[in-house]
C-alpha cells in the first residue's frame, strides 16, 4: 500500500509557476485516489505471491533436482 499512497502523492502534488504569475493545480478525484492506492496494493501483493512461488519452486527443485533422460 506504500508504494500506491507514495504514486498517489506524486500525482496530486501542485505545480507553481511564480515567473509570470499563474498556477496550475492537478487534483484527482476521490475514486481516482482510491484507484491508484488500490492498484499499488494489489501489484505489491502479487509480487509477494510470486516471490513465494519461486522460493517454493527453487526448494522443490533442489530436493528433486530435474532427472536427465537419455534417449
């Protein structure tokens, strides 16, 4: 969720033109902020579910390391 919040931030940070007098503001809606703190999550979880999946892979393979067929 830190890495979504942290983007989210990014997106809604205000720019100030002091040179000639003007600024310019980006402000995102209420359910765009919940979509991108949503969508950090979700992707930091599915990194978690594929660092998972390769330790369990690479502990399975060196405990039945792949035989050699030869033909």
């Amino acid at each position: 969720m830190k890495a979504g919040l942290r983007e989210a931030i990014l997106l809604v940070d205000l720019y100030q033109h002091h040179g000639s007098g003007y600024s310019m503001s980006f402000v995102l809606q209420p359910w765009q902020l919940l979509f991108a703190i949503l969508s950090g999550w979700i992707h930091h979880r599915q990194q978690q579910i594929i660092e998972f999946q390769n330790d369990q892979i690479q502990s399975r393979m060196a405990l039945n390391p792949p035989k050699s067929f030869s033909g």
